[in-house]
C-alpha cells in the first residue's frame, strides 16, 4: 500500500480465519450478520449486524475473518467505518444493543516494503546524520505521547492530510482502547528507516519510513511502522501509520505454527 492512501489511518493486520476459528470456536453467542461488497478492485464493504458487540472496535474484531477469507493470500486492512447502535425490534429490554457496522478494507501489501516502489535517490538528497536523529526524535516523542495518554500531543504530529481522514476524537478512542488492552509499555525499538525523495503519486518532498517493534504487559507481538515527511521548516510531520500486534490471551491459545504464522504475517523482527 502506498502512502498515497493517507485517508486510511491505523490500519489492522488482519489474522487469517483459520487461527480465528479456533480462538473463537467456544465462544457463544447469538450468531451475527456479515455481508461483503465489492467496493474497488482491491477493495470491499463489510456491513455487520451484531447482537453481541456494542462498540466498533468489537465489531471490527468480529470482521476480521471475513476480512481475511476475502483478500488472502493478500493482507486485509480496515480503513473508513459508519455505525450505528439500535434498540431491539419491540423494545425489549432483555434484549441486547444491535451494532450495524459499515467497515472499508483493503487488500494489499503491508509494513514498508511496500509502501512505495523502490527509489533511486540523488546523492545530494540522502539523509543527513541531522534528519535521522530529528526522525528518531520524533517517532520517540510520538510514542512517548501515546503511551503516556497525551492524545492531543501525538495528533498534533500528524499532517493535515491525515487528520482528514480521521477525527480527533476518533483517533483517541481507538488509541485508549489499545492503551487499556495493552497495559503498561515495556520496549520500544526502531528496527530500520527507509527513505524516500520524491516518490510516485504523492505530494513531493522527503520521506522516512520507520519500522519498529514493541512489547507491552498484555501485549508480546507488536510492530508496524510510521511514515514521515519532511516539512519546509525541517521538522517532520506524521503522513501514515500501521500497527499489527497479538495479545497475550490470544497468543496462548494458538498452536506454535500458527504463531510463527502470523509473526511472518507481521513481519516482526
């Protein structure tokens, strides 16, 4: 997926359907409604209707199947969604809340290989020892905004093309959901950056792509990466993000091979 696609912020990897199955298989519940539509090439709308699930992150866990089923062998990841909680039909109160969930996925590549094509880059427009420290800079005060819960701090880092596509009251419901099921952070590294001039079919200019991995209280399998640009000023603004992880819980019900499975998916190192 190329940068290009700045409206789709924090994107989820997706777990393939059969490893879902078998985390799910003893979990009852009143069955749920998922239809898919073909929305691009690349591209489908999944429109859910859940009894058991009342908020979207809930809901989207419920599509991730789906999700995967549809774009395999391909990575499946969620973008734009609209929701909707509606009473029981005859109001009955022993009844539960029904989620409606129109949620965007896309099919493609993941972490930076393949953000964009690779780049031949003119000698005198390859990173400076000063743009690589401003970029280690940034993505550790990024963090550090996250997992410390100033929300406000780590939106502001972002370009005005990404808050486009996302709200700030959004963005920071999505990141305190994370936070609380995380726990505490324990590691962050930064495991390589990659940079761009210039690049095909996005706004000029310079760009970092870093990947990182980290570890958390509940969390073990965690990474992703940030894509940078550089502004006219030398600091660098947030353009893309994408995180893939797999809580503790999770993890301890899956096979050795299905783990290995999903770590690849990852690809973290």
């Amino acid at each position: 997926m190329r940068i290009a696609k700045i409206a789709l912020i924090l994107l989820i990897t997706i777990v393939p359907q059969a490893v879902l199955a078998k985390i799910s298989e003893n979990h009852a519940a009143e069955p749920s409604e998922i239809n898919a539509l073909r929305s691009s090439d690349n591209g489908f709308r999944l429109i859910l209707k859940s009894h058991r699930s009342s908020t979207v992150s809930a809901g989207q866990e419920e599509l991730m199947a789906k999700a995967a089923e549809l774009c395999a062998p391909r990575r499946a990841s969620f973008g734009k969604y609209a929701f909707e909680l509606a009473e029981p039909v005859g109001g009955l109160k022993a009844k539960p809340m029904v989620l409606m969930l129109r949620q965007d996925i896309e099919c493609g590549v993941g972490p930076s290989e393949g953000l964009l094509p690779a780049q031949t880059v003119p000698a005198p427009r390859m990173a400076t020892q000063d743009q690589v420290q401003r970029v280690e800079q940034q993505t550790r005060l990024y963090f550090e905004a996250k997992d410390q819960g100033r929300y406000a701090g780590a939106y502001d880092m972002m370009a005005a093309s990404l808050k486009k596509g996302i709200t700030f009251e959004t963005w920071k419901e999505q990141a305190t959901v994370f936070n609380a099921k995380a726990g505490a952070v324990e590691q962050r590294i930064i495991s390589k950056i990659t940079w761009y001039h210039n690049p095909p079919q996005v706004e000029p200019g310079f760009y970092a792509a870093v990947d990182f991995s980290s570890k958390f209280a509940e969390v073990d399998l965690h990474c992703g990466f940030l894509a940078w640009r550089e502004q006219l000023d030398g600091t660098f603004l947030l353009v893309r993000e994408e995180e893939n992880y797999l809580d503790k819980q999770t993890q301890q019900k899956l096979e050795p091979s299905d783990l290995e499975k999903i770590r690849q998916q990852f690809k973290c190192r």
